[in-house]
C-alpha cells in the first residue's frame, strides 16, 4: 500500500465536501479500494484461474441477517475465504466510538458463526485531531482506544474455529491530516499497545500469513 498517495486521495475527498465525504462514503472507498487492490495483486495466477475474486462491498450472510462485507475474497465453490470490514470516525469520537465498538464485535460474531473457517479482519480509522469544520478542539484518546481494539485482536491456537469475536488482525490508523502530506502516527498505537501490531502497512501482509499458516490444502496467495 502506498499510505502517503492514499491518505493524500482521502483528505482531498474529505476536506472537498466533508458531509457528502462520509455520508457518500466516498472518503471510506478510497481505503476499500486500496485494500481490493493489494489482496488481488497477492492472488496466485492458479486462484484467478480458479475464479477467486476479490469483491468490495460484498453482501455476505451472517448467522442472522446478511452483512455487507467492505473487501472480501470469495472462492466460487466455497464462498469467503478473507472478509475485512473497514471505519472511520472522523469527530465525535468520545461519543460514538464505544457504540461502534459494540457493532464490529458483533458484526465479527456473526460471521465467525457462519463461516469459522475464514480469516477475519478489520481496520479503523481515527483522525490525530478532527478535521471537521467546528470539532478541531475535540479530544481523541487514542491509547485507550488502541488497547480497545487489541483485545479484540489475535485469534490465534488450534481451537481458534471456536473464538467469537475476536478478530484474526485488526488495523488501527491514528492520522495527522493537518501535516502536509498527511502523516499516520503508528508512534501513538505502538507506545500503547507495543505486543502487538495493529499497523495497517503490515496489515494485507498479516491477513494473507494466517490464512497460509491455517488453510494449507489451498493454495489461493502468492
């Protein structure tokens, strides 16, 4: 991933029309796309000749109701094999962020119900500061908010088919859009949760390990 060229696109969708930016969803894509783009360009020549797609915005069935995916590698006999889901919070994160905590754990629950066997991601993206025009001065914790997403992080050991709501790899994103070029402080997550990597340059990289370590019948990635 190229993060400066990334988060260069995303602040200029942002700052462009901040409202229509998240509500379109257009600044999200942006790393939706990035994420499709590396997962296919890992893909084994064998796996494309095999039909295995990278798809974002894929409708996946939970255990419950059907959840929209953000990237997802799907195997055409099989179905998932990878699914990421992806967030931002740009401000109001004090108010919003436990809340949405709750729904990603959940939202992992009910696909690790349905398909155990898949590898489960997750990226989150927070702002160093707000950028929206009125929050600059809010406050944003990012330790706290760090440790949180670490333990929700490493299923991991032979039983891990039966661990519920933890994902495989998580990616915590703490971005400086006010330095020119925007600038990721993987410095703020490392001093908080050092044991554990929540870097989204490592992340593709990570996802695409667990499944080679879990899953060698198939063959599916470089």
């Amino acid at each position: 991933m190229d993060v400066e060229k990334t988060l260069r696109e995303m602040h200029g969708v942002y700052k462009a029309d901040p409202v229509t930016a998240v509500r379109g969803q257009g600044f999200i894509k942006i790393l939706h796309r990035v994420l499709a783009e590396d997962l296919r360009g890992n893909l084994s020549d064998q796996a494309v000749k095999n039909g295995v797609t990278v798809k974002e915005e894929a409708t996946i069935f939970g255990s419950h109701k059907p959840k929209d995916v953000d990237v997802a590698v799907i195997e055409p006999n099989n179905g998932p094999l990878l699914l990421i889901g992806v967030r931002s919070q740009m401000s109001s994160v004090g108010k919003n962020a436990l809340t949405y905590y709750e729904g990603i754990v959940g939202e992992c629950i009910s696909l690790q119900d349905r398909y155990p066997l898949a590898v489960h991601g997750y990226v989150y993206l927070h702002p160093l500061r707000p950028i929206k025009e009125g929050k600059e001065e809010e406050v944003v914790d990012h330790s706290r908010y760090a440790r949180l997403y670490e333990s929700i992080t490493g299923r991991e050991g032979h039983t891990y088919k039966d661990i519920k709501g933890v994902f495989d790899q998580f990616g915590y994103m703490v971005v400086d859009f006010d330095a020119d070029p925007p600038t990721l402080r993987d410095d703020i997550v490392r001093a908080s949760v050092p044991k554990t990597d929540l870097q989204i340059s490592t992340f593709v990289e990570r996802m695409i390990d667990t499944f080679k370590r879990r899953t060698l019948f198939i063959d599916i990635f470089k």
